[in-house]
C-alpha cells in the first residue's frame, strides 16, 4: 500500500542556490534546508512530489513525467544570481503519468510535460540541491496554475494521493514558494509584523496537524499576505497530507526574509 510518508515546506530564494556566497541573512534558511535534507536521508522516500510556485503554468496542470531531469537554468527575473545553474536528477515517469490519469479522471485538466528541451525554473532546482544533494531520490515536479480556483487544488491533490497508492510509493510531498507575499525592494527585508504574524500561525496550525482549520484559514491568509502562488501550493499540500489520514506533528526549521516575503521551512511527520 502506498503511504505519504510527510511534507516539507521548503524555500528557493534565488540567494541561497549559491550557498557558499549567501548573504547572511540566508544563513537560517539555509540551516533548516540541510535539516530538511538530513531527514530525506532518514525517510528514504521512494519518490519526492513537489509543486514549484516558478513553475508557472496559465490554464492547465503539468506534471513532469521525465526519467530524468537534466539541464541548465538561468532564472528569468535574476540571471545575475543564478546562472547556467547545472541540474541532473531522476524522475518517475511511472507515478507522474498515473497522476495525470487519476486527475484526468477527477475532471482536473492536467497533461504530461515531458519534451527533451524542457528546462526546469529555479523555484524546482534550489530545493532539490538541498533535499538530494547526491541526486538519489527521483521527483516528480507539477505546475502550479494560475486560472483555477483554490478548491481544484484540494481535488487535483486527492488524484496523487490515489496514484501513490496505486503503486505502492512511498512519497515525500514538498512545496516549494514562500507563504507571506507582498514583495518589496531590499532582499533582506522582512514581511510586515502582521504578516509575519499570519505566517507563524498557519505554520502552528499546520505543525499542530490542524489541517482542517489551516485550510479554512487559507482563503483569508491568500487575500490579506498575498500568498505566494495564490496559496495554491499549500492547498496541494493540505489535500495530499489530508489523504494520507495520518495525524501529523511538525516542526518550523527556519524562518526567514526574502526581499518581504515570509519563508517557512517546516516538516510535517506522521505521529507514531
């Protein structure tokens, strides 16, 4: 029987791809993205799903279905940061097109993405230098879609948790992008205090495995931090977390300041 086994909420703030030149107001997320990474070694997952809020799609979902996922990204918005950025990791075509078929099946307009030229964005490729340094886990990487409501995220989530089960994988579920959103100049600038406090208590909501009063809460949290990706990627990972009817305990690695926005990095572990 497939299981997701936990979530992680990770950061990719372009300033943190190089980390031996990261600034020092990085060094916290850093520190808790290694955590992150330590506890994939102690999970050995058999595959990884992640939903990169730069991965951005208009009207429908995408889920990369490679074998393996390799190339060079140079980030759109900050070539001066990352540039060239080398990547080369396996995938699991296997559980990506069953994804797309139990989403199809849910009415979710999801499609394979597997062109040999598809390049990957940053918001992917900086957590997976983290989480598998060595490479040694496969990923499964899906869009995050701008026309679609909230809600068709809660949907498009029950679809993967059906495949993972249906292949017996034992899956780590990973959101990638910020939660506060109100973006400034000044990358060591910190959301506003109210946001900061809206941040914290949907990370206590999520660690305290209150799901059901974190996705009530979600709407609200969108519309007032500007929550990155429009919140979506964390009702992906609310739906799937949900699915899995373990109870959940987690744990705020880190939390630090990207140019205003607010990042979490937090892993939510089944009790027991």
């Amino acid at each position: 029987m497939g299981d997701i086994i936990a979530g992680f909420c990770a950061t990719h703030t372009p300033r943190i791809a190089d980390e031996a030149n990261a600034p020092e107001f990085t060094r916290e997320l850093i520190a808790g993205m290694h955590e992150l990474g330590d506890l994939v070694d102690t999970l050995r997952p058999d595959a990884i799903v992640m939903i990169s809020t730069h991965w951005f799609t208009t009207f429908v979902h995408y889920v990369a279905c490679h074998p393996r996922h390799k190339g060079y990204v140079t980030a759109l918005e900050c070539p001066d940061m990352i540039n060239s950025l080398p990547y080369d990791f396996p995938g699991d075509p296997e559980l990506g097109r069953l994804m797309v078929k139990k989403g199809d099946e849910r009415g979710v307009p999801v499609f394979v993405a597997d062109q040999p030229n598809f390049v990957f964005d940053y918001g992917s490729v900086v957590p997976v230098r983290y989480l598998t340094p060595r490479n040694d886990v496969p990923f499964v990487i899906v869009s995050l879609t701008a026309v679609c409501p909230l809600e068709e995220y809660y949907t498009w989530g029950e679809a993967v948790a059906a495949a993972i089960r249906e292949l017996r994988r034992r899956v780590l579920v990973v959101t990638s992008g910020s939660f506060s959103h109100t973006l400034v100049r000044g990358p060591e600038r910190w959301p506003l205090e109210e946001h900061q406090k809206l941040d914290r208590e949907l990370v206590g909501l999520l660690c305290e495995g209150r799901l059901d009063e974190a996705r009530a809460m979600l709407p609200w949290f969108v519309e007032t931090t500007r929550a990155e990706g429009w919140g979506k990627h964390i009702a992906f990972l609310l739906s799937l977390l949900g699915a899995s009817g373990h109870a959940l305990k987690g744990k705020l690695h880190a939390y630090g300041p990207s140019s205003g926005s607010g990042n979490p990095v937090v892993s939510l572990l089944p009790v027991g």
